[in-house]
C-alpha cells in the first residue's frame, strides 16, 4: 500500500471513531501538503528495493541501522513495532535514496532511545519516527551531547511527521561546515546542507541543565550558517528553552505556519556572529516569517519578542500575519535587534525574499487546530508523550525540563496512551 493511501485510511478510521477526533482532523485536513512543497526534490528510495525491518535489535540482520547502511535506492518499511534501544550510537545515514516509512509499523510505532538519527546524504525522507535521545543518567555537563535528527552537509532531504524529543544538543538541525568547497558564497552553500524541509513534526523538551558540556542545552532547531532554500513548516515547538527555530548568519528560510509553545529566552533568533566568519565578508540572510504563532508558557521571559536579531549580519525580512502572545494573552513584541557594534540592519520587506513555489500558507488564526491534530508521528496512534505534551499546550501547563526522568522517562516512550 503507498504511503498516501495508508494515510487515507487511517483518515477514514479517524472520522468514524467519534466528534472528538473529527474536528480536528477535519482542521488538520486543511493545512497545505508541506513536504511536497519545499524545494527539496528528495527522491528518497522512489523505485528501489523494499527492505524491512524485522528486530527491534539495534544493529545486525533485519535491523533499522543494516536497512539504512544499504546502498542503492530503497524503501524501509516495520514488520515489528516498539522501542529501538541505540545505546549511545546514534544513526548515521550515509548512503542516499531512502525513504523510511514509520506509518508501516504496527501499533504502538517505532521510538528511539539513547541515541539519534545524522542524515549525511541527499534524497533521504524520514517519515512517522519518534526519537527521544535522553540524557541517560550522564552527570550534568559530562560531555554526552545527541541531537535528535540532525542534517550534516546533507541536501535534498525531508523530515516529515515525526516526533523528537529530550535531546542534549538540538532537537532537530541542519547544519555543516561553514565554508566548504571555496572561497565564493555559492560554493559555501553547496557545501552545507540545503534544499531542506522539516514539516509536522513535534519537536518538543529539549534538555536544559543536563549533560551538554556547556551546561544549559535546551535547543530546538538549528539552521546554520549559510544553510538555505529551507523550509520549516506546521511543526510544533514546545517546552525549548532557546532554538525555537535558530537561523544563523546567511541563511535562506522559510518559517510557515509553525506553533511556538513556552519558549524560555528565544523564540525565533537570527545570528551572525562575527568571530565565526573569520573575517570573511558577512553575507545578508533572507528569511519569511508567515502564519507562526507564539505563545508564552512558565518557561517564558517577559519580554520575550517574536523574534530577535543578533550579532553582526544584516538581514532582509518579512514578517506578516504572525501571532505572539504571553502566557496571559499580552502581545509580544515582533521584533528586537539586540545592540551590537556595528549594529546589523534589518531591511523590512513588502514580499517575502524566497517563497516555495504552490505553498499557500494558512491563517495563523487556523494554526493551532492545525498543528495540534496532524503533527507529530503517526497522529491517529500517538504515544504517551506526544499526548501529554498536546495536552499542555493545550492546557498551558508544562515546563522546559533537565532530565526524561521528571516525565516519566525512557518508559513512557513509544507507550501507548493510557
């Protein structure tokens, strides 16, 4: 069965178990087909092999890690369901034209501990996988530092409906050398990762004082520097100190319909920061802001803006029918350029400085439905942390956390919800 047709029964399941879920999905149903409109052409495994994972062993025959280390163009799909235990080794796609297909699985789905999942590739699509890395009792600042899924000078790639959580670095990441390949901008940019598009996902409780080397660690998305043509779209952020979407110096994003829930210090942030080029001449970024939504929790600061401008970079912007908002409804500020020597110029745009070709974004009045019904791996199965985590943002209760172990840790994973 495709991909498309599984998900339409699974839509057909939901319209019949009742109102409660109709509505929503209903909501959901409405929201634009993000990953197929980024400008990653991610071919992922599309006429190959289909390899199936038959143990929830972390490495040997029929395991996740042999599927991924095959070559050539291939699909992935679960015969077995549960929790893959990485035991600190994480995930290293190297070998392009993938396609994993985490809808395949049976009930409960397919989680990750222990470890994350590195795309060092092209024309890879990860779809409807929870990682969540966890600190696994390691001593504050001892040095263990895991993202969730990360991009590493990777191009073409779409990481679609999954859920990530409990990293000690970032969440969720594109990034890569800053100037490799040359010594012209286009050459740095083909030499990082680009062409990326991360839609419907939950990305939630990065680790704040946990067993990141510099201390405080809760990150949700890295974009890095010179990184561009991405695309961040109807994701959910919760419970992320800082990251809520990071874009530094040179990059060229997208940031659509995205719901932004209990940043601490950061929400959206853009960086160029000087000693990092090397005396190299810094280059303007380009960033859309469209249809996001913020909204403070117990995590947040004050006076915490939308967004905030740092460093040295100039940056040309457009910003147009976002909603930033306080725990108690009080609008946040849109904008803070954070003073800095020389001060970096922010050119306010009439139209977006790059836009996906057919993306039509959604009000940001229709956001939150929308994100809270179809984001997140296999939305009509979650788990016992992706319905506690909705249930705050919801709620307005919840806060950024240090450890797994204060919600329930590696044993609500992949759990069922009560």
């Amino acid at each position: 069965m495709k991909t498309g047709d599984f998900l339409l029964r699974r839509r057909a399941v939901l319209a019949g178990a009742g109102a409660a879920l109709l509505a929503p999905t209903a909501a959901w149903a409405k929201a634009p087909d993000f990953a197929a409109l980024g400008w990653a052409g991610a071919r992922g495994g599309e006429g190959g092999r289909t390899l199936r994972v038959t143990t929830l062993a972390a490495d040997g025959p029929g395991s996740f890690r042999a599927a991924v280390e095959a070559s050539g163009p291939r699909k992935v799909v679960f015969d077995v369901a549960g929790v893959i235990d990485l035991g600190r080794k994480s995930i290293r796609i190297r070998e392009p034209f993938l396609t994993v297909a985490g809808e395949t699985a049976p009930s409960p789905g397919i989680t990750f501990i222990r470890g994350g999942i590195q795309i060092e590739s092209h024309d890879v699509v990860l779809r409807h996988l929870r990682v969540r890395a966890g600190r696994d009792g390691a001593p504050d600042r001892s040095g263990w530092e895991v993202d969730g899924i990360t991009c590493w000078k990777a191009r073409d790639v779409i990481v679609d409906h999954c859920s990530i959580a409990w990293a000690t670095d970032e969440n969720l990441s594109a990034s890569g050398p800053r100037f490799d390949g040359g010594d012209t901008v286009e050459a740095w940019r083909k030499g990082t990762s680009h062409r990326i598009t991360f839609s419907n996902n939950i990305v939630s409780e990065g680790l704040s004082h946990a067993s990141h080397v510099k201390g405080e660690h809760s990150k949700g998305t890295l974009i890095h520097d010179n990184a561009t043509e991405v695309l961040i779209a109807g994701n959910l952020y919760a419970h992320n100190l800082e990251r809520n979407q990071l874009f530094k110096g040179a990059v060229h994003a997208v940031s659509v319909n995205n719901l932004v829930y209990d940043p601490g210090t950061r929400a959206m942030h853009y960086a160029l920061n000087a000693p990092e080029w090397e005396g190299r001449a810094w280059q303007v970024g380009r960033l859309a802001l469209v249809g996001n939504v913020v909204r403070g929790g117990a995590s947040t600061r004050p006076d915490l803006p939308l967004l905030i401008v740092e460093g040295q970079g100039d940056l040309d912007l457009y910003v147009h029918d976002n909603r930033a908002t306080y725990a108690g409804g009080a609008a946040m500020p849109e904008l803070r350029v954070l003073p800095t020597t020389p001060l970096p110029q922010v050119r306010r745009l009439a139209a977006a400085p790059l836009w996906p070709k057919g993306l039509k974004a959604l009000p940001a009045s229709a956001v939150e439905a929308s994100v809270l019904a179809g984001a997140g791996a296999r939305f009509w199965d979650r788990d016992a942390v992706d319905v506690r985590i909705l249930r705050q943002v919801k709620d307005g209760t919840g806060r950024v956390i240090d450890d797994e172990a204060e919600v329930g840790g590696y044993a609500a994973a992949g759990r069922n919800k009560a």
